[in-house]
C-alpha cells in the first residue's frame, strides 16, 4: 500500500512564529487531505488538496503531485494551534479508494 | 446542526466482553468509515461503508463488526477476538463513497476504549 511519512515528528513553536510541516507520499494519489487534532482528540478537516495550493486564513497548503509531496504552512502561530497535524492520502487497493494515515507532526505553541 | 454524534465518549470492557460503539450522522452522507487511532500513532481504517447494507473491510478488520442497516447509523462491534482493543475509536463520513476524489471526511468526536 502506500506510505505516508510526515515531518517533522515535532514541533515546538513561539506564538507569533511560522512553520512547515511536510507530507510525502510514495505513489500517486487522487484525495489528499490535511486534519488538525485538537488535544481533545477532535479531528477538523483543513484542506482538500491532492494538488495545486489553497489558503485558509493563517494556513495555507501546497501539493506537488508529481513530486509526491505536500507542505502545510502555519502563519503567525496562535496557542489554539498546538495539537496533532495529519496528512492522509487516498490511494487505490483492488476496486476502491482506501485512505492512509501519516503518524502526524505534534505542534505546541507557547505563548 | 447536521454532524456526527459517537457514544459514549468513554467504554470499559472486561476481557471476553463484545462492545459495542455507537456512530450516527445526520448529514446525509452516504459513506460512513471506522477508524482507531493509537496512542502517537496516525489513523488506522478498520471497516468503511458506501452504501445501506454493504460494507468493506479496511487495513485492521480482524476483531471487530460492523452494520450498516440505515443510511445515518453505523455502529462498530469489538468482539472478544479483538485482543488489544484498547484505543481511540473514530467514526467519519463523506457525501458519497471512497477516498478518490473530493470528499472532505467528517469527524465524531470519538470514543475512548479501555479494558478492566
């Protein structure tokens, strides 16, 4: 199947501070998709990106389906920001679309 | 407001014990999906639904159950075969089937599993 590796495993952040938080992926891919994890364990969709680049507010998001890569850039940092970030891609096993999870990049903000 | 309600937010089970948690949406979504997550750890699948009364399994179905006999209810049965069954459960859904093309996934809150 494929593999999905995030990085950095961790991130630790003053408010106020930019970051970039990398996905790769070992094959193509039709779905790609960015979640955040609260520390409550709430999973929020950021973005539907399997390529080109999108903003939202501080967060934007770049993939690069050729390279079989995604960034995800967090802007002037907040402490609401902290939690888990996920990367998780779908990719084709028999006749369906099955999604794959990276382990994630674990960002805490101190204010 | 339309979402996704998972109950409880916390199940004990005692060894040899099925449970079973509880998914329902009211998006009108027709794809419903399972997921555990353990701790540091990304989201594994377990089972996923595109449609009532078919379902699929995923990466890690041993263990567990599923039905999908209404279009907003999906519920997940760990049996006793599942014998590391403590984790982080997470339901999803999208308005239609599969991870191939623009189908944002929608998240319950999920249910927390611990064994006694």
């Amino acid at each position: 199947g494929i593999q999905v590796e995030q990085s950095p495993p961790d991130l630790i952040l003053q408010e106020g501070a930019n970051s970039t938080l990398r996905c790769n992926f070992s094959d193509s891919v039709n779905n790609l998709q960015w979640f955040h994890q609260n520390p409550w364990g709430q999973l929020i969709n950021l973005f539907y990106i399997p390529s080109g680049t999108k903003q939202n507010g501080r967060l934007s998001a770049t993939t690069v389906a050729t390279e079989r890569y995604s960034l995800l850039y967090i802007s002037s940092s907040q402490t609401t920001d902290s939690g888990v970030y996920f990367c998780a891609v779908g990719g084709k096993t028999g006749g369906s679309y099955i999604p794959t999870f990276g382990r994630g990049t674990s960002l805490i903000v101190h204010p | 407001d339309g979402g996704i309600t998972q109950s409880p937010k916390y199940l004990f089970r005692k060894e040899g014990q099925n449970v079973t948690l509880s998914c329902e949406q009211n998006l009108n979504h027709d794809a419903m999906y399972w997921y555990r997550q353990d701790p540091g750890q990304g989201l594994r699948l377990i089972y996923y639904s595109q449609i009532v009364n078919d379902f699929q399994k995923g990466d890690i179905a041993e263990g567990y159950s599923v039905s999908r006999e209404k279009k907003e209810s999906f519920p997940l049965t760990v049996t006793s075969a599942q014998k590391n069954p403590t984790a982080f459960y997470l339901c999803a859904s999208s308005i239609m089937p599969g991870w191939g093309g623009n189908q944002p996934q929608h998240f319950g809150d999920g249910t927390r599993l611990s064994i006694l």
